[in-house]
C-alpha cells in the first residue's frame, strides 16, 4: 500500500495494514497524517513526531493558499526559529511568492547562496523523507537608513506618521495626540515634513506667538508638550536616527518583485547595525506593513499570497505600546490578509503578542519551550491552552523537543484547523548562516535597486520654507525717504497717526505660515503632483500618509 494509499485509508477510517497484517502505523498517527493529505499546492515542512519516533511516511505540510491567513513561529532561544523561517521563505520563492524577512541577527543573508550538505544534514534529510538539494534564493538585501549591508531604506516624517512617530518616540496619549495635531496643521499648510528637521522647525513655529494664532481654531500646544517632544526629537537624533527618515522613500512595492525566472524575491531587511534600537526596527517593520495595506488591491481568497511577511522579535512592536496602538495593529492583521499578504510573527512565546493579534493567526509552528521558572512553567501551561485537543501530552512534548523540531497547527484548505502534529522538521536548501561582507556588499552593489536609493536628497520642504519665511520677516522694510531717493513713490496708504505728524504704527505682517502659503513658490509646489503634499492628506489606521506612486 503506498504512503496515500495509507493516509487515505486512515482519513476513511480504517487501519491500513503492511504485509503480515501489522499495522502500518499507529491509528491516531494516521489520523494526524490524514489531517495534512492536501490536494493542491502545498509547503513541506517535515516528518510526524509519535511516541519518540520520527514518521518519515507521515509528512506534516500547510497548504499555499493559506500562507495568508497569517501565523506565528515562536520558541525559546535556539530552538531552530530562523532556520525554520529560512525553510518556508526558501519554499514560497520556488511557487512564484515573494517574501520579506528581518534579519535581526544577521544570520539570514545566506538564504541567498547554496546550502552546505555535511553530515547533520544528510541525517535529518534521511529521517523526514526528503530529498535535499543545495540551492540559493533570488534575494536583495536592505538596511535602515544605509546604517549596515543593504540598499537604504528611509521614509519621510510625513508618511512615518504621528501615531508611529508617538511609539518611536516614547510619547504619551496626550502627547501623541498633541503631535497629531501638529501633522495635521502641517498638512493643511503644504509644509511637508521630509526629515527630523522639518518637524522640529513646525513644532518651534506653532510654539511662537505667530504659530499660536495659527492654531486657534483647531485647539492649541502647550508649551509643555512642545517641549517634550523637541526633546524628544533631539534625544532621537542623538542617538543617530536622522538617518532613517528623509529621501528618496522606500516603495514598498518593491517588496512584491518576482525574479525573471519566476521565482519570488526574498528581501532581507539587514537590522543588526542597529539592533541596540529595537524600537525604531520594529515600528518600521509596522510602517512597511501599514504602507503595504493602503497601496495594495483587494484580491480576496487567492491560490497563492502576493507576498509573506515575517515579523522578527514581535515582542518588541507590542512592548508599552497603546491601546490605540495594539487596536491599529490588530485592524490591519485583520483587514490585510484580503489583500493577498500573509504576516507572521516570530517570537519566544505565544503570550507575547495581544490575544487579539494571536487570534487572527491562523498557522503555528511551536519550537521548545523551557520551565525554569514559576513565570516560565505558567507561560508553557498558557501556551498549552492555545492549541486545539490533541492526543499529546503537549507540556510534556513542548518541553522535551530539540532543536528543529516543532509543534505544528495550520489551516486546511477547507479552512479548518488541522490535528497538532508534533514535527521533525526539514532542513533548508540554501546556507545555515550568513554569507561573507565582502560578497553580501557586492550583491547590493549590482541590484538594479542600488541607483534608487543609494542617495539621500534634501530638498527643499517645511524647515527650508519656515527659515525663508523667518529671513523674510526680519529683513527691513525700505523707507519712504528711500525710496523717493531712487525715484519710486511711496504707494503705502498712512495711519492716522501718520497723517496727523506723530510716529506711524506699522500693519501688521501676515504669520509666517501666511507667508509661506501665500508665495509663488508654494503656489507653483502645490500643483505639482509628486513634490507637493497638497492641502489634505489621507492617512491610514496607523496616521501613514497614502502616496501616489
């Protein structure tokens, strides 16, 4: 009887039996088995764990079309998390599915180059049933701001938005609002907010006599919070963050790139330069996502993700965040999936990400977790709870797995929840570690991505016009006298108490915001699509400005 023949035979509820009449395999290893018998395309993650025995006829898999229906990988540190990412990343490129990974560690890059069969391999390759073969990924490789190996990736302030901008900054709801309004006011007033700079001259403007006019009829800044976000600012770039936010922008559509051969393009977001600032890395990532959400088309229910996201150190992003935070991130897991991409994350245990989020993620791979403490013994037993029934003694079986293997769940293509298969997972194809610099700067060297983004620009935006405005301002009038010397007639109508011989009262100068918006040169900026902000900005659940591409 062949291996479908068996699982077959299982899934109708009979015991196939091998010649001799013993049982091919357990009853309820069939019933695991029969549970991920996929008809379509599917990824191959490895061989059923029963009773301390490794199953190689039994393969545990997770069908294409549900890679966007979300997941999470999580497990104690080095159980096998990464190569596990590396394993299903490798397996979505080959059926045409790009993929984005955070390298927080640095040891992704190698997703890229052919794996190296030693011994290990060959043994675990063996035991699941796979016939493994070296082979690397089409991939480009990114880093924050040009800070590390890869193509820069920078955003504006303006698309960042308040609410990412809040999370970075350790802002509070009141402050977070009160920054709201600031990008609020500079959007109305065409000041574009490009970098750091420029939010820190609009925070300095609304806090002058002039800005506080200006911001009447919408609800003021106190001065208190003005100053609390400028310090906020200017602790941000101390620590050398300026870097990230500026231009050109990153698109992130050129996340969902496919290679000339079809493949999917890994992209590799390189963040171990700046993994001391985990904060910033994992509200970019959320960035990224946010942008994605508003850009991308509503395709439903396809036959394959339009592209997987792999959200690295997931504790991070939820670490102190808001509740109008968690409630932005759970609206866009949520609402995202309809647009074709899959978002997992990864992180050390379940309880790390909001029930909310968790219960959007409809695929789980569970690495070993340890209980050496009381809060790890109750972190396990609330893991335990997360998972359907199941005839295993999961504390017992989350406690005693090694590295690479994992405790799976994932959805059917009906759907539906599969049996928990506790798995021996397989191994990946292309390098178990990083690639050398000097090859991994190369490769960003030659990316046809390189010219785009390479170069930071600094163009002229709300901190070059507010200084202009300001130069302008204090600049002296000419005088009457003068003027009448160089032939011209004074035209300005005189005060009263100009016409009466005592000192004349200057009008009053319009706000330098007035000024700005009144000039020729905003006027000319406003109609140009591309280099204008324009007088309203749509923004996404998390304040993200939509772009025109």
């Amino acid at each position: 009887m062949s291996d479908g023949e068996t699982v077959r035979s299982a899934a109708a509820g009979t015991a196939p039996e091998r010649a001799g009449g013993a049982p091919a395999l357990p009853r309820e290893a069939l019933e695991i088995a029969a549970g991920y018998a996929f008809a379509g395309p599917a990824l191959d993650l490895g061989a059923l764990l029963w009773d301390g025995a490794c199953l190689p006829d039994a393969q545990i898999r997770v069908p294409l079309p549900m890679l966007n229906r979300h997941g999470l990988v999580a497990g104690a540190t080095g159980t096998g998390k990464t190569k596990t990412l590396q394993l299903i990343a490798e397996q979505l490129s080959a059926q045409g599915v790009p993929v984005f990974l955070a390298d927080v560690k640095g040891d992704v890059s190698g997703i890229s180059a052919p794996g190296e069969g030693g011994t290990k391999v060959r043994e675990r390759a063996q035991e699941v049933n796979q016939e493994w073969t070296p082979g690397g990924c089409p991939a480009e490789f990114y880093a924050l701001g040009g800070l590390g190996h890869g193509i820069p990736v920078r955003a504006t302030v303006t698309s960042f938005g308040p609410v990412l901008l809040s999370k970075v900054l350790q802002l509070n709801r009141t402050q977070e609002q009160s920054l709201g309004l600031i990008f609020h006011h500079a959007d109305q007033k065409g000041l574009e907010l490009v970098d750091l700079k420029d939010l820190r001259a609009v925070v300095a403007f609304l806090t002058s006599d002039e800005g506080k006019r200006e911001l009447k009829g919408i609800g003021g800044l106190s001065t208190a919070t003005a100053g609390v976000i400028l310090r906020s600012l200017t602790a941000f770039e101390a620590q050398g963050m300026s870097p990230f936010f500026g231009e050109p922008e990153f698109d992130t559509s050129e996340l969902t790139r496919l290679a000339p051969d079809g493949r999917g393009v890994v992209s590799v977001l390189e963040l171990p330069a700046v993994q001391d600032r985990p904060q910033l890395f994992s509200t970019f990532l959320m960035w990224m996502l946010a942008d994605l959400f508003h850009d991308l088309p509503e395709v439903g229910d396809a036959d394959r993700p339009k592209l997987v996201f792999f959200f690295d150190e997931a504790h991070l992003l939820f670490s102190d965040a808001s509740k109008a935070f968690l409630d932005s991130i759970t609206q866009t897991v949520r609402l995202i999936r309809s647009k074709g991409v899959g978002v997992f994350f990864v992180t050390q245990t379940p309880k790390d990400v909001p029930a909310d989020v968790l219960a959007q993620l409809g695929n789980r791979v569970q690495h070993a977790l340890r209980a050496f403490t009381p809060d790890d013994q109750k972190a396990l037993k609330a893991t335990v709870k997360t998972f359907p029934d199941s005839p295993y003694d999961l504390e017992e079986v989350l406690m005693g797995l090694g590295t690479g293997e994992a405790v799976v769940t994932v959805l059917s293509e009906k759907g539906a929840p599969t049996p928990v298969a506790a798995t021996r997972l397989r191994a990946p194809g292309s390098l178990m570690g990083p690639v050398e610099a000097d090859a991994l700067d190369r490769a960003v060297r030659e990316s046809p991505l390189y010219g785009r983004y390479a170069q930071a620009v600094d163009r002229e935006s709300a901190y070059e016009k507010l200084t202009a405005a300001e130069a302008s301002e204090a600049r002296p009038a000419p005088s009457a006298s003068s003027s009448r010397a160089g032939g011209g007639t004074d035209t300005r109508p005189a005060s009263g108490a100009g016409r009466s011989g005592g000192r004349s009262t200057p009008k009053e100068e319009p706000s330098m915001v007035e000024q700005v918006v009144g000039s020729g040169l905003f006027k000319s900026l406003a109609r140009s699509v591309g280099t204008q902000i324009g007088r309203e900005i749509t923004r996404s659940v998390f304040g993200t400005a939509r772009r025109r591409r």
